[in-house]
C-alpha cells in the first residue's frame, strides 16, 4: 500500500528535532535498530554544531504531514556525497524516478558536491532499483577482505622496493604517480574519467586517524613505481589498506606482493591486531595475491556511483588519468557512512 505524498522538501538543520530525528531514523532503516540510533544521534550533535553536517535530508509527507519517506545524502571530503537510497514508512508503489531521490540529487551540487556514491548488498536488492532508477550506475562488486597481523612482523621485508614517505609539498607529483597507476587497472574500470586525483587524495586524506602519514611511494632503482597509502584505525584496532597501485611497467613481477608485506609490517608496527581492504571482485589477480598473503573474505557490496557534474556528450574524450575511489564505508554495522563506521575501502591493483 502506498502513502498519499504532498511535494518532496529537504529538511534544514533548523526543523523540529522530533522531524530530524523520524527522518533520519527512517532512511538509516537498513541499519541494525542500535547502530541507527547511534549514527541519528551523532548527526544530530554534530548538526547542532556545525549546521553543513546535516547533509541534505529530503523527506516526503503524508496527508496527515508526518513523515512518510526519507532519502539522505551526506556531505564528504573530496566533493563525494554518500547516498542513503529513499526508504518509505509504509511499502510505496511508485514506479520510475523516485521523487526524494531526485529531490536529493538536484541539491547535491549546490552544496558543493560532484560526485555521488553509495554501497548495497547486491545488484538485485530494491534499493539498488532505486539507485539506478535515479541514474546511478553499477561500477562494480567489492569483495571485503582481513587479515590477522603477526605482531612479530615488524622487520622490513627483503626484496627489490623501498618505501619512502609522502611529504606534503609533494603533493602534486603524488597525484601524478597515483593517476599514471589508473592506466590499464583491473580494478573498477569503469570509474575511469570520473574524478581527478588530487580530489581523490583529499577523500584519502579524511579516512581514519592518521592522515597522509602512513602513505608512501614505492621505489625500485631510485624510480617510483608505485604507491601505498594506509590509513590507521586505532578505535577498532585495525588499519586500512586504502590504496595500492603500481605502474604498468612494474606489475607482473612480484611488486604488489611486497606492497603487500610492508601494509602488514606497518600495521605490527602501530600494534594493531588486523588490517582490512577491499577489491573489485573481477580483479582476479589482485584478490589472488591478497589470498597467498593471509586475507579473507568476510562480506561483499555493490557499488553505484553518479557523476553530479551532468552527462558528458557522447563524442567528448574521457581522461583515463581521472579516476575516483570506489565506497568508503564498513559493510558490516554501517553499510555506506562513514559516520556509522570509519573504517573505509580501498581498491588495490597488482
């Protein structure tokens, strides 16, 4: 049965809190009832704050004007915004364009964002229909992997590469180096000409605790080959393998593997008890390499993406140097926030 709505609207940070509070607990549906409570809660707070932090939450009413369905977008580094997909409080029978989502959409850019993401469990879930029917596209299936850390692997590694720390006043050749790492990947091709890399590094920078500190050019012969960026979690005793990637001259000779190795020697030396990644499950490559290394899968998502900038004509040459990273968020307790876990995912090519 489907609700009477009146004209989509987006709350502003200055609604009713009892309206904040049923909109946001309505589109966070999906959560398990404790972790939805707690991510409501902590928007809010922070809305009280800083009035930006509310994102946009387009809601629609019913004849009695309470609140009958709710889409969220949250506001991110790097002009992303995370997408929460419209969840109505009683089953809708709409078909086509779902009005909150489009509503959603159309703010998006005017808050500064570009570009709009946002993980489900699957292809074939209601919400994916959703997504795609709001002009999201499918980019690819994220396999979840762990890996314990051996605490006594704190040695550096032998083997060909060294690793050298990323210096901010650098920043510009970084990016230059992450994007001549794009060209011929496996992983998430179709993000290619989407965003470019140094927007990208600023999402990086905002996962987890530490920052650019743990990001480091991998070096063979005094030539940069490619790149390691980590990022620490210490609230949840694990590191991020947020991205690795090597120049195609150097793939197919066992570089990634001690890319690999260092991710793990970092992650006993910060003392933490595991580390965590994800990867396009079409790179078979990569996950193999992850496998001989001790990783696990243990959950996978679907990622959907839209470029909020607006369709490209069709004869217009993509930049293949242009790229954007895949989700950022936990698929466990907090499918696609990063305020509901801050632990985010990677992509990585071998």
């Amino acid at each position: 049965m489907s609700s009477p709505l009146i004209q989509p609207e987006i709350l502003t940070p200055a609604a009713p809190d009892v309206e904040l509070h049923a909109a946001l607990m309505l589109a966070l549906r999906m959560l398990p009832p404790p972790t939805a409570e707690a991510l409501r809660w902590s928007v809010i707070a922070e809305t009280r704050r800083t009035p930006a932090a509310l994102g946009v939450l387009a809601v629609a009413r019913n004849e009695q004007r309470g609140i009958a369905a709710a889409a969220w977008g949250q506001l991110g580094s790097g002009n992303v915004a995370q997408v929460w997909p419209t969840q109505w409080l009683v089953e809708s029978e709409l078909s086509g364009c779902d009005p909150l989502m489009s509503a959603l959409l159309a703010e998006l850019p005017k808050r500064g964002m570009t570009f709009a993401q946002t993980l489900l469990p699957d292809v074939a879930c209601r919400d994916a229909q959703t997504v795609l029917g709001a002009g999201f596209t499918h980019a690819a299936d994220l396999t979840y992997l762990g890996a314990d850390v051996d605490p006594r692997a704190k040695k550096h590694p032998e083997g060909s590469v060294r690793f050298v720390p990323y210096e901010a006043d650098d920043r510009t050749s970084f990016a230059a180096l992450v994007e001549g790492t794009y060209e011929g990947t496996l992983d998430c091709p179709a993000l290619n000409g989407l965003r470019p890399a140094l927007e990208v590094l600023d999402e990086y920078a905002e996962i987890g605790a530490s920052g650019t500190s743990l990001w480091q050019r991998a070096v063979e012969n005094d030539v940069a080959v490619g790149c390691l960026l980590l990022a620490d979690h210490p609230s949840q005793n694990q590191v991020e393998l947020v991205y690795m990637a090597l120049l195609p001259h150097a793939r197919g000779r066992g570089l990634g593997a001690e890319l690999v190795r260092e991710s793990l020697r970092i992650a006993a030396v910060l003392g933490r008890k595991r580390i965590v990644l994800a990867v396009d499950a079409a790179n078979t490559p990569a996950a193999a390499q992850y496998e001989v290394a001790g990783f696990r899968e243990w959950e996978r998502r679907s990622a959907f993406v839209q470029d909020l900038r607006g369709p490209r004509a069709d004869d217009e040459p993509r930049d293949n140097s242009r790229r954007s990273k895949p989700l950022q968020n936990a698929p466990d307790s907090a499918p696609h926030a990063r305020r509901g876990k801050p632990t985010s995912f990677p992509r990585a090519e071998s």
